[in-house]
C-alpha cells in the first residue's frame, strides 16, 4: 500500500508483525497454521461468548457498515483515485508533493482500516465464505492501489538532486521529511515509471510461489496417524504436531516425527521447484532493482547493512560448540543411548507442569512488565481485561497459532488459541509485548511514522517474555521448578537464535546458489541443509533422513529474509532486558524506544536505546552477548540436574 522505499516499513511490517507469534511455539512459527478445525472438536464461532472474543465491533459494527465504506474508497471506475494522477508532472513543488502525499497516506489509512477488519473476521472462521470473498476484495483493491501509485516515487527520483534537496528542506513538507529521506536513499534502485508500474503489476505473479506453497502446505497436505507406545492411532496436523514432539510417549514422538515429514516428503520435487520459484522471484527483483546480490536486496529497503546477518551467522558460529554442550546434556538428562530430532522439544524436567486459566495468565503477565512503569502497566492490564483485545480460545475453523494485529484506527487485536499450558501463557506476554509496541508508537507519532520497521518487530514480544520469566523464577523457588524455568529459557534461546540463524544460514546458501546460477533440487537441499545441521547441532545428535527434509515446510523462506529477525530481535531484547534491570533511565530508553514507532531507521531506533546491532566486536555484539547468557543458563542447568 505505498511505494517501494518505505512498503516493508509500514504496511508489510503490519501484515508480517500480524502473522509474529511465540518464539516458544514452534507449530506457530515454523508452519503458516491455516488449519481447518474438526468441527466435532471445537465450539463453532457463533457458540462462543463474547467475552471471549476480540472487540472487532469497535473497527466495524457489521459488514454491511464494511461495505459502505469499502465502495465508497473503491469509487465506480478505474482509476479508483483519479485525485492522486492528477499531480502527475508536479513534483517538483513543495505545496503540491505535500498535497499528494496527504491525499495518498489518507486513502492508505483508510485502505489499512479495511484490511483490518476484513482479515480478523476471517481468521475467526476460514470456512466463511463472506468473509473470505471481503479479504479478497481489499486484499485486491490493495494491490490496484500500489499500482496506480507506482508511478510517484519514480517521478520524485526523476528529480535533479537539487530539486529533491529543496523539497527536503521546504517548510510544506517539514512533516513528510524524514519519509522522503528513504525514498531518496532508493534513487539507485528505482527504475522509470514505466518499468515500476510493470513491477507493481508483476506483484501478483511473483508471488504465485508463496500462495502455492501456502495452499499445499495449509489445504492439501495430509498426514498418517501419529502411533503411540500402545498402538494408538492419533490425528496428526500441524496444530498437533508440537504437543506430541512435548509428550513423554517417545514411540509417538517418533512416529509423529516420521509422519509428518514423509507427508512432505512425497511432495519433495513440487516443494523444491515452489522454493525455487520464490527464490527466483527474489534474484529476479534484486537484479531489475540494480543490487549486487539477493540479501542486499532484501535488506536495503529495510535500511539494514547485509554486515548485520553476515554478523550474526558469525556469532552464533563462534558459539556452536556450547550448543553441542547442550545437545550433549540434554541426551544424558534424557537417559537415552542415541538423541533425534524428535528428542529436541521434551523438557528434561518432565514432572513439572505450569498451567494457568486465562485470566490468571492475565494477571501474571500484568505483574511482569510493573519494571516498565504504572502507565505501560495499566494501558496492557486494560487492553486485556477489559477491552477485549484478546480472541483468547480455538473455535471451529478459527485460525491456529497466534498474532497481533491492528492498524492506527484500532485497538490492538491478539489472537490465541488458549490451552492453558506454558507456552500459552509465554504466547500472551509474547503478543502482548507486540501490541503495546504497536499502541505506543500509535500514540506518540503520526499515521506516518507510527507502524515500527520490521527489524525491530520482535524485540518488544521477546522483551516481555524475558519478563515473564523473571516474575515466574520469583514464584516458583523450587529446585525442579526453576531447572524447568532454566531449561525453558534455554530452548527459547536456542529456537530463537540458533535455530533461526540456521534457517539465515540455508536461506542465504541458497539464494547464493541462484546467483551462481545453479539449479536447486531436492538432493542439492538436503546436502545442504543437513550439513547445517550437522554444524549446529554436533555429533551428539542422530540426523534421521527426515531431518534432511526439514526444509520443505518452513514457510518463512519464501519471506525474503525475514526468518533472521527472530535471532536479532531475540539478542536486542536480551541486551535491553539487561540493561532495563539496571536502571530507572535505562527503562525509560526503552519506552522511547517503543513509542518511536518508525521515525527512524531500526539501527538507530536500537542505538538510541543502549544496543548496537552494527557491532561485530565479541565484547559489544548483543549476539554474542545472548550467547553469554545462554553459556550461563546452561551451566546453571547442569548444576540443578546433574
């Protein structure tokens, strides 16, 4: 919904942070979780109480309201906003490029609040077919607004340096300012109108790829029964999936393990030639954009240097043998002669189980962020108990996993499918962290500047988290219940930083390989990926032949790197965590930090925080940092179990 400088900052950052979840919850993450409900499961959508759902009224009292003003943005012809063409050949003056840009940031408001309400009533029920058919009509009438706007960037870049330096400093455009910035840093990859329109008309198509995989992977992927120790048949779909790599059977494990994989496995040459599709997609656009390669592509509309996720694949590498530490203990505190991949997600101290109702997992995460100030406090402890935020528990057809969503007109909206158990809990104090980002930096900027870059968009829910197990170490003193707390800690560090910069790793392994122009197949990726695992998890662990296959259902590389983020966001939260336990001054950084929104470039956002991302210094990276403290948190378990 704006053009190709500043797209990924606000409305992609929107649509992307909406789709974020718990770094805990890999079946959230890893799988896209477009899982159709068995109906005999669940209530239906129109069983559940009100109270129990999010407060989508506020955006729309119905859809016919929807509607209205759907057809009123949408006009009766094409194009849909003649007002926006008729500045064509005018850039050139301060009072009509600001004249432009609040007639295009009003209708991109207007288009976000659409989008919002269009999207949240169909993740409540994906079998609606009203409710689709509206996500598909603005989803569309989006993509003809990009088109019809494709052609102003390229016209203010067509300017003389002069001309573009002058409506920088004009006082009309005072407001507009920093936003023209980052379209100026873009004149070496923007191309003639003509050739930008052809690209925004080319959306649709490069993107056939992500929609395929999206369909395959949500709709027509079909799995065999996971089988217990006892020969027990059990559903098994990606929602499920988790719970059983958690349960103690290790026959179901295994079988689920096995299952699931083989499910992608038959699927192995379309899934490879879908990646490669997606991958081409990417080359594709960073050549016509005149970058150097891929990553470089990816990232500088991000305003982010390709030296920040070289760096971090460089940090974790150094730390590589205490992860085989780790693998290490986790196969002796299991007490078993070979550790699998489906070992991986059992906690080791298995007696422990932490379960909270709702409402209480309410009040704990309430009580965790009191560091954060009686303000941040009591704007989340409304939001939640009182505002009705939260879509808290699974109905039938309702979306899986979790986000947060919104745009600057709403509240901020969570979705949840509440079970009660710990990672639950850690899920709402996650989304939570994302919705307070979200509200504070709709308070204190404008539509503008409010909506924070994508680079930083996990740093706040991970923050929250890091919370959250401070306050439930404070409750809990018991020697078994703070091993399970540790080793918690521990495995969101090593699903958050290692494993993602592993999927960093392999997606700019891959990326390369196109470059070089070398084809990709289904016997090229394997090699590939299991040599990273190799790398990363040591000899400790038995790589099965499934594992080779892991790579066909992560959804996140047909995200153009995006998967990264989860490693920095992570390492950013843990240095900002530390540094907020330090002082009053620090904390109140850190809600600046928030309620900047995106007024500023994300490196800078973070600087002007305490964390330096750009740092490749061991002693000041907050990668390695992380890895310090995931060198403690495992000395530490090695005391309690061993």
């Amino acid at each position: 919904m704006c053009f190709f400088a500043t797209k990924f900052s606000r409305t992609a950052a929107r649509l992307l942070t909406a789709l974020s979840v718990s770094a805990f919850s890999l079946s959230a993450y890893e799988n896209n979780l477009l899982v159709l409900k068995d109906l005999k499961m669940v209530k239906a959508r129109k069983e559940v109480p009100i109270s129990d759902t999010w407060n989508v009224e506020a955006l729309y009292p119905n859809e016919q309201a929807w509607k209205q003003d759907f057809e009123m943005l949408k006009g009766v012809g094409m194009p849909h906003w003649p007002q926006l063409n008729a500045f064509q050949g005018n850039l050139h003056e301060p009072e009509k490029v600001a004249s432009l840009l609040e007639s295009y940031f009003t209708i991109d408001r207007k288009l976000a609040k659409l989008h919002t309400y269009a999207y949240l009533r169909m993740d409540e029920d994906l079998g609606n077919d009203a409710t689709k058919t509206n996500h598909g009509l603005i989803s569309s009438l989006i993509y003809e607004f990009q088109h019809e706007c494709a052609w102003i960037e390229p016209e203010l870049l067509a300017l003389k340096e002069n001309d573009f330096q002058h409506l920088l400093k004009a006082p009309a455009l005072h407001s507009y300012r920093f936003y023209l910035e980052k379209i100026g840093r873009m004149r070496p990859h923007t191309l003639p109108k003509e050739m930008e329109e052809l690209l925004a008309l080319s959306g649709k198509a490069l993107d056939a790829s992500s929609r395929s995989f999206s369909a395959l992977n949500n709709a027509d992927l079909t799995f065999a029964p996971a089988v217990d120790s006892q020969g027990k048949e059990h559903p098994l779909t990606h929602a499920s999936y988790l719970s059983y790599l958690r349960n103690p059977d290790r026959q179901l494990r295994k079988s689920a393990f096995q299952n699931l994989h083989q499910g992608f496995k038959n699927h192995i040459n379309t899934l490879c030639e879908l990646l490669q599709g997606q991958v081409q997609s990417h080359l594709f656009l960073a050549k016509a954009r005149k970058f150097s390669n891929c990553l470089e592509g990816a990232l500088f509309p991000h305003q982010i240097e390709t030296a920040v996720y070289e760096n971090l694949i460089a940090s974790v590498r150094r730390y590589l043998p205490l992860m085989h530490r780790y693998i290490a203990l986790r196969k002796q505190g299991l007490h078993v002669e070979e550790l699998h991949a489906y070992d991986l997600h059992i906690p080791l101290v298995s007696e422990i189980e932490i379960k909270m109702p709702y409402l209480e997992a309410c009040e704990a995460v309430v009580a965790s962020v009191a560091r954060l100030g009686n303000e941040y406090q009591e704007l989340l402890k409304k939001g939640l108990l009182q505002d009705r935020w939260v879509d808290i528990y699974e109905n039938a057809r309702k979306r899986s996993g979790a986000y947060s969503g919104g745009c600057y007109d709403s509240m901020p909206y969570i979705l949840l499918n509440y079970q009660g158990n710990l990672s639950d809990i850690f899920t709402l104090a996650h989304e939570a962290g994302h919705s307070m980002h979200r509200l504070l930096g709709d308070r204190h900027q404008s539509y503008i500047y409010a909506a924070h870059p994508i680079f930083v968009a996990e740093v706040a829910s991970t923050f929250n988290e890091q919370l959250l197990l401070d306050y439930l170490k404070a409750q809990r003193t018991s020697k078994k219940e703070r091993a399970f707390l540790i080793n918690h800690e521990i495995e969101q560090i090593r699903n958050t930083i290692f494993r993602q910069t592993l999927f960093a790793e392999f997606e700019l392994a891959i990326h390369k390989l196109a470059e070089e122009g070398i084809p990709l197949t289904p016997a090229l990726l394997k090699e590939k990926y299991l040599g990273l695992y190799r790398d990363y998890y040591g000899s400790e662990l038995v790589l099965d032949e499934e594992v080779a296959v892991e790579w066909a259902r992560v959804p996140h590389f047909y995200y153009n790197f995006y998967v990264y983020q989860y490693a920095t966001g992570l390492s950013a939260a843990l240095a900002l965590h530390e540094k907020a336990l330090q002082s009053t001054e620090n904390v109140k950084k850190y809600i600046e930090f928030l309620s900047a929104g995106g007024s500023r470039y994300p490196i800078e956002l973070l600087e002007r925080a305490g964390v330096n991302m750009r740092s490749s210094d061991p002693q000041s990276s907050p990668v390695d940092a992380a890895m310090r403290h995931f060198s403690s948190l495992v000395n530490e378990l090695e005391k309690q179990i061993l």
